[in-house]
C-alpha cells in the first residue's frame, strides 16, 4: 500500500517545481464509494490528496481533455508540464496516448502507483446500500477492509472491487517518472472467458440483449467524455455536416452510436472500465469493448497501451495479418 | 464558386457498350428513368459513348442545353474517366464535373437477371446524379521536371534504359550494388537460342555506360533514401568505400596477386564455384576496372592487421591505390524519374531438398553451370568437376541430366509461375555439353517444353537432332551412391507410365527466376507494390506494362517478372522511353483528385502518415489561437487521393476530393432505399 504521507509528500515536491503547471489526482470523495478526482496548483493543496480503493477514476482522461484557450497576442502559450497520478490501469491510457501523439512525453509527469484494486460502486451498493457518509478503503490480496463512516467491513475481494480488477494484468503503471510504492504483484491472467460466454448465445438472443442495453441509452456522452482515449477535436458523433448519427434517442441511432463508439476503439481500448463506470443507465458497455479487444489480441497478436514505441494497430500493416474476411 | 451559383444542369449518357451493357440492361427504360431525375436536363443512350460522336453528343450539349454536370454511364472510371474528362474540357466545362455510374463491370457483367441489373443500374445512375450536384470544380497543378533519371541496377536492363536516356541528351545516375555492372548476363555463357557469347555483346555496353558523357556510373553504391514526388525526387546514395583509391587504381591486378587470401574466398560472380582474394576484380572484364577490397574478408579490415609484415596487396600497389581509412561516402542528387532494374535471384535450392543440392557436389544450378562453361569462370571453359583447392585434378562427367522446373510451377515451395527461361536455358546447356563433351549421354527431366519465342522451337529441334534425349517426367528425388561420382535421379517417365532411376555424374537444376532477396528494401523506399509472385507489380497489367503506382518511377527486367534478354531489353527500352516523356516535356499534371486536411478537427494522431501508401503525409505544426499542434498536412504532388488517410482517420479531418463523406453519404443513402 502506498504511505499517503509520502504521497503528498511527493505531490507538494512536484508541484513546487517551476516547470509544473498543475497535478492531477484524487481527493476524498463527499460521500458514497468514489474518490473524487481533483487538479491542484499549488504545493499548499497536497494534504488533499488521498489514494485507496475509492480511487476509481482515471486521471489520464483529463490530460487530453484540457482546454487550449487563445493566447493573447504578445503572450506565450503555458507549455508547462503536467502531473498526474496513474494506476496501472490508467497509465495504459497514457502510453496509448503517447502512441497516438496526443503529446510528448515530457510534458507529463507521471507519478505512478501500483494497486491492488479498485472498488465498483455497483458492487458496493448492493452489499451496503446506498451510503451518505464518506468511505475509505484498505485491499490487500485476500481481503477489502471498507470503513463506512468509521463503522469498518471485511469484504472478500470478488465481491467489491471492478471486474477489471479481478482479471487485472498490469497492477504496476507501465510508464512513470516516478513510482510512489514498492511494485505489487501480478494475481490474474485474462482468459476472456466472459466474451466467450457471451459469445455462445444465439444471434437472437444477443440481438435482443443489445436492443434492450441500447433502447435504454440517453445519449449523454457520459461514456465518450470519460474515455481517455476519446479526444477528437470535434468527434464524428456530434459532428452535422456530415450527419453520421442522428441526435434522436431511438434504438437505430444509438445502435449506431454504440457501434460507432466501440468500432472507434479497436485496438485502442485500454479497458479502463470508465465508460461502463459513469452509465447512468447501466449498460455493460464494455461487453462491446472486450470483443473487440479479444479478437484483435488473437487476430493481429496486439494489444493497446502497453508500449510507447509500438505503432498504432489501424495505422500499421503486416503482410501476415489475417484476411479471412476476404472472401 | 460556380457551383454555388448555379443550379445544377445535369446531362446523362449512357452507353449501350455493344452489347456489353444493351443486352442485359433496358437502356431505353433507363434513360427514361434518368430523364425524371431532379437536376436532369437531358438523358441520352449511344452504342458507344467512348466514340468520337460519343463524346461529340456531350459536347453539343454542353454548349447548346448549358450543362454544368455530366454523368456517364457506362464501363468503370479506371476506363475511360480521363477519357470523357477530355470532353469536358474541350467543351469548356472543369473536368472534375464529370461523374461515371459503372453500369458494366459492376453490373450488366456481373447480373445475369434483366430486371434486377436494370434495377440497380437504375440505382447507380441516381446515385451518380445525387453526387453530381456536391461535385466541386478542382484545378490541375503542372509541377517542372528535373531532367535527370535515376536507374537502380546496372544489369543488361539497367544499362540499356540508361543508355537510351543519355543518348536522348539527358542525364543518368546509374547505380549499381556490386563492384562492377553487368548484372546476371554478365554471369552467363551463350545466350539462346542463337548461341551468342553473352559478355561479346554485353561488354561493349558496359563500356558505354561507364564513358557516357551524360552517364554517372556509381558502382559499389546503394540507394539510402528518397523523398519528393514525380518529377522531383531527392535520393541520397551510399558510395560503398572500395578502400581503394578509385581514380588512381589501373586495375593491373597486382594487388590481388599478393593477397594472402588470394584464391581462399569464395567468388560471388562465379556462384561460389570460383575462388577470389580479399581484393578483388569479380570478372576480367568488370566495369569500372577497379579493384575493391572485401571489408568482411580482409584480414587488414577485420582483424587490424595482416601478416607481419603488413598488407601485401598495399605493398606492392604501384601508384599506391590501397587506402584502408577510406570510409562510406553519401552523395545526394536530384532527379526527375526513376527506373528501378533490380533484376533476380534464381531459386535457392535449400528450400528442395530432395534434389541434395546442398549436400551433393556434382548437383549445381543453371547459374553455377553457365559459371562453369563460360571462358571466363574458373575452369576455363572446361566442363570439369570435383578439381581441389588448387584446381587440379577433378574429371570429366559422361552422363549428364538436366532437370525442367525447379522452384517454378510448384506450388510445394510457393512458387507457380512459370520462369519463361529455363526450358531454353536448359536446352542451350544441353547444346553446350554435346559441344565440349560429344560422347556424353545427355537427358533432360521436363514437364513441358515451353519454345515459345522466336527461334525458340527450332533451336529445341536442333538439340534434340543432336542426340538429347528429353524424357517427361518431374525427378521426385536425387541421391548418391557409394563412393564414385553417380548420383541417381528418381523419376517416373510419364509417358510410358515407367518409374526409373537415372544416373549421371552431373545433374544440373534448371532453377526458376525469384524476386530479389532484398526486395523489401526497395519496396519500402519507393512504396511499390508486389503481385502474389512477388515481383514489382506493374500499373497495369496490359497498358502500363513498365509503370508503377508511384508517378514518376518505371520497371525494367526481371524485377517485374521472369524475362529473357530480348523482352527485357525491350522492356529496357520502354521504361525508359517512359521517363523519357515527362523529362522531354519537362512539366507533370499532378492528380487533382488529393486528400485535403481540415486543419482545425486535425487532432495530430499520424494514423493517416502511418497508413499513406504514397508517403504524401507529415505532421506539421499548426498555430491554433496562440497555442502550437501538430496537424497532418498532405504533399498534394505525392497524394494519389487512394482514401487510405480518410479511412483511417477517426474524426474525419482528412477527406479525399470528389470523394467526401457528405458527397458519398447521399449516394448511400440512394443506393440503400429498398426496392
């Protein structure tokens, strides 16, 4: 576990630096499951900073996500450096970043913390209930200890933390300046069981599950927002001229949508998980993810975000890769 | 701006091709259909809309009904596009207003069933006017052209379209990999089927090239790098140190004399079969005459130090040429066009290993035979086998087989074409051995005997006149037995259905032709494309027989495909009457028909330049209110408008012209209504 003295610690250092604009991390939540992500400018808010299993969210989204406002003419645009602490998870996005040119390097620093998982408020909310108070949370590799309100529970592992934790390969952040906790060990493989159980329905039946996901979705972006890797200009989804998809709430235009969104993601999709995290109508969104995830790991023998120096999967070609489609 | 301005006026035409379209689609029913059509002014059929009263209907037109856009209906664009964009522009109309609905291949060819093909031709037809109302007036750019062609590879194809070139008064970077030119022919013996000794016609070429006025011969050099566009290429060349002094060395061959690995390396030239020194000359009669030292051989390179003396070869050069500091040299030129001439490996026979090639010594390739009768290679001439080190001894072979088709028309190694040289190749050898060895028993194993060029049929007459038996049948092993020389060829005689072993003291595989080793080198520096043979593949196959999808950059020889000497020199000939065109003119059209950015949506991913088959795209840095991005950019000379960037592109900043996803949505959404 990480010593969260030496965490802001590490944090206040970092920000006093001249060359830093700001850091990006995580804060106490007001209440329920989630920490709350938060930017600081200065040394003076570290004490702020926490990491445990609240810390869900992923930081790496919000890097792309700023806002590059019109410099005044006669100014300099700010170029300074931007810190920012990642899971292992999260810092997958990161290196798919770099991979996509989003920026350089160094104009992150990455503070990495391996982890040993993260709590899905689904999960806890059907073992606690909805809770008002503020949470905070020990993992270890057996046990979640939760502390509700100062009330504290022994969770079995399973039972709490996100999917993606259960199955996670990459506990320790892939790429980082600086490492605020002795490395963890790796506890799961990922077999993709789930995609092939869902793979085994009937054309029918899967037809019917994503007509009632589909019919459900509001069409609030929520999920494009959050996606670290969603950071088109202008995305093609809202785009008018042309109109790829209608802004109506019906099951064509959002099928299309989903379709759209998880076609964009091939070979890209660091399965975070946010997506399916931030749905306010609790579609699995990432059942659509992880098949296309699968298929290109075994297709084309790649996987997304797991080195700086790979190419980009739909931007680079190999004479071997498979054409069974071709007819 | 016009077609802001104006509404659109809109001529169909569509074309009975013959009976190639009119037979299956109700071309009547048709322009009747087109007639009804928002936009349409006028919809007229002709027998052949390619013809000149074709063409002449769309100008009449044009000028008397005041048309802004035509369709044509009729063959693909790959046809006749440039064809009816001529029309247009001769009737005073841009060009790009011109739309085809592809009614033939894509469908009176394909639809057996009348009415469904009359549907979709329908279909098409509306398709194409839809997008006739979103076509926008492009301009034409003409770029100069540097009058300098670059030619890589100086074999017999190399340097004859160099020659041509220069003779026609322009420059020529002649650039060739190995110490000399000459190439394979310069490898071979006789040539077929009229028996000319190759180097007697090869060498005085040779020589040309290197005097040329206008010809820069650099040999021992590679292609490092090259940018630009057609018409103005930059390419930068390795000079390959010789580690001798180029202009000073007499090629008087003392050097090589006094090497004290002289005789000891293997010599590439001779296939192996020869032996050379550290410094060497490959061939005596070897363009330039310079001697080159070998820098993984020599023992001065390799090891710092040679004898205790000291580099003999040095020590006995008379003007002093040997210079062991010399180092690589890279010189940058600039040309206009390029003929790439590569040439050929022949089939390594590694990958057939029940003819023993590897491990039988007496079983050699058609190459290593041609080393071995030529009066240039190691034996003089003489057909001797098995001498020692010091080349003495060995013996004369009495019974002799050659065996059709290996590494060609085999599928089991993955090749299935057919080498277009061997049967001849091997029938001349055939001839040769008759020739020095009148009492050897000769037989050749063949599948077919393919004499199909000029001369051919009857030169295969004659040696079998001389008592060359062929026997059909495709050897399905090779072995040795006991301690003599005889190797047995297990075959089955296919026309009398009798299995049988042959024995003979030499067995001479006719190797089939293969791309080169290092093809992908070149591939990726020129973006070339490869058919499934894996030679370069040509723009079209019929047409644009010396072209290549890259402007600008020709074909000549066994690089394309398997030739012999006669096609590839025409071939020579024809890529370099090609270059020759744009450099005579001096400007170059580039494709109006590009890919445009849309700077502000860019987000600077590069998928685009990862996936531009041309090499037309680069990031650059944009000024976006104050703030420094990088956004693609794309050279419009280099940009072929294939669409590869567009498709790559997640947020539609990047489109090809003319083929825009608002242009392309509404033709999908007209195709896609159900019946």
């Amino acid at each position: 576990m990480v010593d969260e003295s030496k965490l802001r610690e590490k944090a206040a250092e970092v920000l006093a630096r001249e060359d830093v604009r700001r850091l990006i991390g995580w804060k106490r939540g007001t209440y329920g499951f989630e920490a709350a992500p938060c930017v600081i400018k200065d040394a003076s808010e570290a004490e702020a900073l926490i990491f445990d299993p609240t810390c869900v969210q992923n930081p790496a989204s919000f890097i792309t996500l700023e806002e590059k406002k019109p410099v005044p003419r006669g100014q300099e645009a700010d170029t300074r450096k931007i810190a920012v602490m990642v899971k292992g998870c999260d810092s997958r996005a990161i290196v798919q970043q770099l991979v996509e040119k989003a920026y350089d390097r160094d104009h992150v620093i990455v503070l990495g913390i391996p982890c040993l998982g993260v709590i899905d408020r689904r999960k806890a909310a059907a073992l606690f209930g909805d809770v008002a108070s503020q949470v905070s949370a020990k993992v270890d590799a057996e046990k979640v200890a939760v502390d509700v309100g100062g009330d504290v529970k022994t969770v079995d592992r399973k039972d709490i933390l996100m999917d993606k934790c259960l199955r996670c390969r990459y506990p320790n952040p892939l790429v980082y300046d600086e490492l605020l906790a002795d490395e963890v060990e790796k506890w799961a493989g990922d077999e993709f069981a789930d995609v092939g159980e869902f793979e085994g329905q009937s054309p029918e039946e899967k037809w019917a599950f994503w007509e009632e996901q589909f019919s459900k979705c509001i069409r609030c972006y929520s999920c494009r927002n959050v996606c670290p890797m969603c950071y088109c200009v202008e995305c093609v989804v809202t785009k008018l001229q042309p109109q790829w998809t209608r802004r109506a709430t019906d099951i064509s235009e959002n099928t299309v949508y989903h379709i759209q969104r998880a076609w964009h993601l091939a070979g890209r999709c660091i399965e975070c998980m946010e997506c399916q995290r931030v749905c306010p109508v609790d579609i699995p969104i990432m059942t659509l993810n992880r098949k296309l995830t699968r298929d290109v790991k075994e297709m084309f023998e790649y996987e997304p975000g797991v080195d700086v120096e790979a190419q980009p999967l739909l931007a680079s070609y190999n004479p071997q890769d498979p054409e069974d489609f071709i007819m | 701006m016009d077609n802001l301005n104006r509404r659109p006026r809109i001529g169909v035409y569509i074309c009975h091709c013959g009976i190639n379209i009119g037979s299956v689609v109700d071309v009547p029913g048709l322009v009747e259909y087109a007639s009804r059509l928002p936009g349409v002014v006028v919809a007229r059929e002709y027998t052949y809309m390619c013809s000149d009263p074709g063409q002449n209907l769309v100008k009449e037109d044009i000028k008397n009904e005041g048309l802004n856009r035509v369709i044509v209906a009729s063959c693909s664009p790959r046809m006749h596009e440039p064809t009816f964009r001529k029309t247009l522009k001769e009737a005073g109309l841009n060009p790009y207003y011109l739309e085809m609905a592809n009614i033939r291949e894509q469908c009176s060819w394909v639809h057996p069933d009348k009415e469904q093909a009359t549907h979709k031709a329908r279909k098409l037809v509306e398709a194409a006017v839809v997008k006739a109302m979103l076509l926008e007036a492009l301009e034409e750019k003409e770029v100069d052209v540097i009058p300098a062609c670059l030619v890589i590879g100086a074999g017999i194809a190399g340097i004859q379209a160099s020659l041509d070139i220069a003779d026609a008064g322009f420059k020529v970077y002649l650039v060739e990999k190995t110490p000399s030119v000459g190439g394979r022919m310069a490898q071979l013996d006789k040539t077929f089927p009229t028996l000319d000794c190759s180097a007697c016609i090869l060498t005085p070429k040779m020589v040309d090239v290197a005097n040329h006025p206008n010809i820069e011969l650099m040999s021992y050099s590679q292609l490092e790098s090259i940018e630009g566009y057609v018409g103005n290429f930059k390419a930068t060349v390795r000079k390959k140190a010789r580690f001798v002094n180029f202009n000073t060395c007499t090629g008087c061959g003392v050097c090589a004399e006094n090497c004290r690995l002289a005789g000891r390396i293997p010599n590439e030239f001779d296939e192996n079969i020869g032996m050379r020194g550290a410094i060497y000359l490959p061939f005596p009669q070897a363009v330039p005459a310079k001697y080159t030292i070998d820098p993984e051989r020599c023992l001065q390179l390799t090891k710092g130090k040679c004898g205790k003396e000291g580099p003999a070869c040095a020590a006995a050069c008379g003007p002093g040429s040997i210079d062991f500091e010399q180092e690589d040299e890279l010189v940058e030129i600039e040309i206009g066009t390029v003929i790439v001439a590569t040439g050929y490996d022949v089939f390594d026979c590694t990958r057939k290993p029940e003819y023993g090639w590897e491990d039988i010594d007496n079983v050699m390739t058609g190459l290593e035979f041609e080393r071995l009768v030529s009066a240039s290679g190691p034996t003089g001439g003489h057909v001797i086998l098995g001498r020692d080190k010091k080349g003495e001894g060995g013996y004369e072979p009495k019974k002799v087989a050659f065996i059709h088709c290996v590494g060609s028309r085999d599928k089991s190694v993955g090749n299935e074409y057919c080498s277009r040289v061997c049967c001849m190749y091997l029938a001349k050898q055939a001839h040769l051995v008759r020739d020095k060895l009148p009492d050897a028993d000769i037989a050749v194993f063949y599948m077919d005997v393919r004499a199909f060029g000029k001369g051919f049929e009857e030169f295969y007459d004659r040696v079998r006149r001389e008592g060359v038996r062929y026997i059909r049948g495709n050897p399905s092993e090779i072995y040795r037995t006991g301690e003599d020389h005889t190797v047995v060829i297990k075959v089955e005689d296919t026309l009398t259905g009798t299995p049988m072993e042959y024995e003979a003291d030499l067995v001479v595989l006719g190797v089939g032709l293969e791309p080169r080793r290092d093809v992908r080198e070149i591939i990726d520096l020129f973006k070339l494309s490869q058919s499934t043979d894996g030679f370069f593949m040509e723009a079209h196959p019929k047409l644009r027989p010396v072209d290549t999808a890259s402007d600008g950059v020709y074909l000549a020889g066994c690089c394309q495909g398997p030739k012999d000497i006669p096609d590839t020199v025409a071939q020579a000939k024809g890529a370099a009457s090609s270059a020759l065109i744009l450099m005579a003119y001096g400007k170059v059209k580039v494709e109006a028909l590009v890919s445009v950015v849309s700077p502000d949506e860019c987000r600077g991913c590069g998928f685009c330049m990862e996936v531009c088959p041309f090499g037309a795209i680069e990031l650059v840095d944009q000024n976006r209110m104050g703030n420094i991005v990088q956004v693609a950019q794309v050279n419009e000379a280099l940009c072929k408008g294939c669409g590869s960037c567009a498709a790559a592109c997640l947020s539609g900043a990047i489109q090809p012209r003319s083929f825009k996803d608002e242009q392309i949505l509404p033709q999908i959404a007209v195709l896609g209504v159900r019946i």
